[in-house]
C-alpha cells in the first residue's frame, strides 16, 4: 500500500477554523486599542484648553470667554482643537464641547469643558476660579 504524503481536508479546515479565531480576536483587540487612543488623544486635548483658558486667559483678562477657538486661545497647539473623527470644537458633530456660564457681555464666570469618549464615560473639566 501506498502512503501518499500531505494534509486531509479536515486538518486543513480546523487550521482554517484556528486562524480565523485568531485572526478575529485580533481585530477586536486592535479595535479596543484604537479606541482607548482615540481616547487619550481627546483628554489630552481637552486639557491643554484647560489649562490654556486657566494659565493664559483667565490670568491676562480675568474672565474665560462665551466661546472659545483656535482665536481667541492661541497658545496651544491648533491641530488639539479637531477631535479624532476630524470635528473642530463647535461643530454639532464633534466630541469636543464647550458651555460658558454666567456670562454678561462676553465675558463669562464659568465654563464646562467635555470630551466624549468611547471607551469611558464623558471626560469632563469644571472652571478653577
């Protein structure tokens, strides 16, 4: 009798099978981790107006302003004032929110700074002063 060498169709088919699991599980993790970037990328952002409207607004003028942008906060760097989904700060669709409070004639008491995230619930700044 003859032994003829290589696979039968069901080694090929359970290798298949295992490398499709594994490559799905793959997917979902890079997914998870694209996502938590994502993420990092809007605190990061959301910080640096922060502390751009502290440090550098507040101290100069003494009030934080009804709207802020890329104009009137100038000391951070502008490509933060776009969300990752490519959104400026004020669009409906970005992540990004900004809601000044208390305000008479522009110039403004408080403010709340937002991120939306996906991984974790929403990434939220309060006024210092």
């Amino acid at each position: 009798m003859k032994h003829k060498q290589g696979f039968t169709i069901l080694e090929i088919i359970i290798v298949a099978a295992f490398a499709s699991f594994l490559l799905i599980i793959f997917l979902i993790q890079k997914s998870n981790v694209d996502a938590f970037e994502r993420d990092e990328d809007r605190k990061t952002a959301i910080n640096a107006m922060y502390y751009a409207l502290e440090e550098s607004f507040y101290k100069e003028h003494g009030y934080y302003p009804e709207f802020i942008s890329e104009q009137n906060i100038t000391v951070i760097d502008p490509a933060l004032w776009t969300d990752p989904n490519g959104h400026n700060l004020g669009d409906p669709l970005s992540s990004y929110t900004y809601e000044a409070a208390n305000c008479k004639e522009g110039k403004c008491k408080e403010y709340v700074l937002k991120a939306d995230l996906e991984k974790e619930s929403a990434y939220t700044k309060y006024n210092r002063n």
